[in-house]
C-alpha cells in the first residue's frame, strides 16, 4: 500500500471539530472502573457497555475515530450487528489498541516497558482484514528520582517506531503514545523537561525506522505538575507548556495531536484542550484534538451502572460530554456550558 491511503485516513481522523474516543480498556483496567461503580465484570455486561457507546446518536457527529480493544472488535450488539459495522455505519473509524502492557523493565527499577512486538506483523494483517484503518501503542514513563532514565525512553521509544512502521507496512495508521505519567509531586517544569526529551528522543527512533509521518497521529499527555505536587498550574500555564512543548519536538510533518486525558477530570482535560485552542488558534502547524478515555466514559459509566433502564440516560450524557470536547477544539468551551451540557 503506498502512502496516500495512510495520509488520508490520518487527515480523516484529525477531521476538523472531532475528536478520538479511546474505549480500549484492557481486562484490568475495565474491571477496576467496573468495581467501582457496583457493575459486576462479566463478558455479557462488558459486551452491553460498549454497545451503549457504540450505539450512541450522533456519535459520528462528535467522533472521528474509536481506538477498540480486542475482545470489542469481535463483539456485536444484542441484534448480532458487529461493533466494527455499527461504528462504519455512523462515519466513525474504527481502530485497535495492539500493545499488551506495560510490564517491569529488567535491570530499572522503577521503569516499564510495553510488550507486543511479538507476531505483531500477522496480527496487524488480521486486524486489516477486519477493516480497522488505525492502531494504537502505549508507553509509560514514569517520573521519580532518577527517573526516567535514558535506558527506559530508548526502550520504549524504539518499540514505539518499530511499532508505527509495521503498521505503516499493514495499511494501518500509528497512533504513538508516549505518556509521561502524572504520578508524583513533579512541578510543571519537570513534567516539560522530561516530555519533551521523551517526544525528540521518539522523532529521532520513527526516522531511523523509516515511518512517514504524514500518515502517523501522536497522542501525548499534556503537561502537568504530578498529581501530589505542593503547586498546581492554572489552565493558560498548562495549555503554554503544552503548546510550547510541542513546537520544540514534533516535526511540523506529522499528521495531528490528539491529547490523552491521563487522569484529568473531565472538565479539567476540556478546559485545558480548550485554551489551547484560545490562545494558539490555527498558529500551530498540526491539528490538536483529544483522544480522551476517562475524561470522556466516566460520567456515562457512573450514571449507567450495568442497569439496562439507565442506557438511555447515560448515551445522552455521553454524547454531551464528546460535544463539550468537540467545542473545546474549536476554542468554544466555557466552563459555564457544563451546568447545560451535564
């Protein structure tokens, strides 16, 4: 396949006004929200949740694309329609989280790294075959003392670019993930240094791996102080090192940004997309959207609770949250619409 049909699909995820909803929960994350809100984990209720999301009006108004797990690309809803359909029939593209985890890294306490290169060539073919047109991979790092080192980011950067350029081969466009992780009591400084040596020491790896950036999404974390800092950063100081960030290590080539929320609340994650947007405008040379999880599913998932009578409900406030997230794109947000739109 050459490069056009990855560049186009690119250019379509990052369509104007939209967004990327990452619904690729693996066993144990799911469980884990699941338990919190009193749903018990079984196949069939996993199974309804990511109906209620796919089955949402108007998704296709406020999405783009949905990153899918595994077990969701071979599911259906109640009808026997595969989620993979119900998803190309409301204009949303379906993609697939290939990476399997993050696990210790030998030798670097402290550090992960994310498993996945195995086979993964016949299991992008597979995916291809099932008309996903993107993929995504993961990696974690973690700042502490002395961390991270650059053992770790050489690591996982690498697997990063050898990653987007066996999707490249497949058809499939690469979202590349590097998440510097907002645990800890770093300051926004620290959270900037580290992000954006993570960010180059990633471009310089997909160059020596040959992948064509034009056909190739970045998902980055903002930049935050750790989640225990003493000292927490207002929304323009989060949205000016973020921007700033950027420009000082992603290559003006490159497709798109689309956010993850990395354990924001949700208006926080919009607020901060929002200002950028305000404040920076069509100045920066990339699109920038969100690909939120959390910040998007939570509000939903607590209202729905596995109880059928609550599906309704709960689409709407799904639905209302991707809006909010579509107007921050677009500069519109303002925390006042929540009391509206929530």
């Amino acid at each position: 396949m050459g490069a056009q049909p990855l560049i186009d699909t690119a250019k379509a995820l990052m369509a104007e006004g939209k967004g990327l909803l990452a619904m690729d929960e693996s066993m144990g994350t799911i469980s884990s929200r699941f338990e919190k809100e009193g749903i018990t984990n079984t196949v069939e209720n996993r199974r309804a949740y990511r109906e209620l999301i796919v089955t949402t009006p108007g998704i296709g108004d406020c999405l783009s694309g949905a990153i899918l797990f595994d077990e969701t690309v071979h599911q259906s809803t109640k009808d026997g329609i595969p989620f993979i359909e119900v998803l190309e029939r409301a204009g949303v593209i379906p993609g697939i989280k290939v990476d399997e985890g993050a696990v210790d890294m030998a030798g670097f306490p402290g550090e992960k790294i994310t498993r996945g290169l195995d086979n993964l060539r016949e299991r992008l073919a597979e995916y291809r075959g099932m008309r996903l047109r993107f993929a995504k991979w993961r990696a974690v790092i973690t700042i502490g003392k002395g961390i991270p080192s650059e053992g770790c980011i050489h690591a996982n950067t690498h697997a990063l670019a050898r990653y987007a350029a066996l999707c490249q081969e497949a058809g499939i466009v690469p979202i590349v993930e590097p998440e510097v992780l907002m645990e800890g009591d770093h300051d926004l400084e620290t959270c900037f240094t580290v992000t954006q040596s993570v960010q180059r020491a990633l471009f310089v790896q997909l160059e020596d791996q040959r992948v064509d950036l034009r056909g190739l999404i970045l998902k980055p974390n903002m930049i935050l102080p750790g989640l225990e800092s003493a000292t927490q950063a207002s929304t323009d100081e989060v949205a000016r090192a973020t921007v700033l960030c950027l420009l000082g290590a992603v290559p003006q080539a490159v497709a798109g940004v689309a956010f993850l929320s990395g354990g924001q609340s949700p208006q926080m994650a919009t607020e901060h997309l929002n200002a950028m947007h305000v404040q920076y405008g069509k100045l920066l040379p990339w699109p920038l959207t969100f690909s939120f999880s959390r910040a998007i599913q939570d509000p939903e998932l607590h209202f729905w609770k596995g109880k059928p009578e609550n599906v309704k409900e709960a689409q709407q406030i799904l639905h209302n949250r991707m809006l909010l997230n579509d107007l921050a794109r677009k500069g519109e947000y303002t925390p006042e619409l929540e009391k509206e739109y929530v």
